[in-house]
C-alpha cells in the first residue's frame, strides 16, 4: 500500500554531485507562512552525495493538504528568503494549482493528503 496514512514517519535522502545546499518546507492551504522542515533553525544545510536530511515528517490526523518542497542550490540561503519566494510564488492559487515556475533550485515537490479511515 504506497499511501500515507496517520502516524506514518517520512525521511528524505538527498543525492548531489557536488557541495549543495538545501532545505525542506511544508506549506498549507490555510496559513500563510512556510515551515522549514529540515534543518531546524534558518540557514539551508550543507550536504556533498548522499544525504540522509535530519529529521522526519510525521503525518498527522489532519485532513488539509501540505505541499512539502525540497529546494537545492549551489549557494547557502535563509529559510526567510525561500519563504518570501515560496509565499509569492503561490499567491493567488491553491497547492494543487501551484507549479512552482520561478523557484530557484526547486528540486522536487509534493501534496501529501493523508488516508482517513
């Protein structure tokens, strides 16, 4: 069963040739604000091959979509920076209709709906 359902612990590995820096954020329909996920604090984590990113993502009994993000860039950023981008970015849409055209380093992303019994 590929879904996610309640309780379920989610890592991320991050693989890259070179020195990069990354982050993972969550954002929500309802609020507007963005969550850094991995690391904790508000600078972007070094990493050089594979990486296991600290942390987890626990899903929880809420039913409202999150859409998590992963960015990579060759150069340190500030989860304020990618937040400002992030937030502007999606004015005006839901997480379903959000493409992420225009975000710098934007290496992958996903809505996770968890499964309700």
């Amino acid at each position: 069963d590929d879904r996610l359902h309640v309780g379920d612990a989610l890592r991320f590995e991050v693989t890259t040739a070179s020195t990069a820096h990354t982050a993972l954020l969550a954002l929500t329909d309802a609020e507007d604000e963005v969550f850094q996920l991995s690391p904790e604090g508000n600078e972007s984590l070094e990493i050089r091959g594979q990486t296991l990113l600290p942390g987890s993502i626990v899903v929880n009994n809420d039913p409202e979509p999150v859409l998590v993000v992963l960015i990579v860039r060759d150069q340190p950023f500030t989860h304020e920076a990618i937040s400002e981008q992030l937030l502007e970015s999606r004015r005006g849409t839901t997480l379903e209709q959000w493409t992420g055209d225009h975000i710098d380093g934007l290496e992958w992303s996903h809505i996770i709906i968890p499964e309700t019994p």
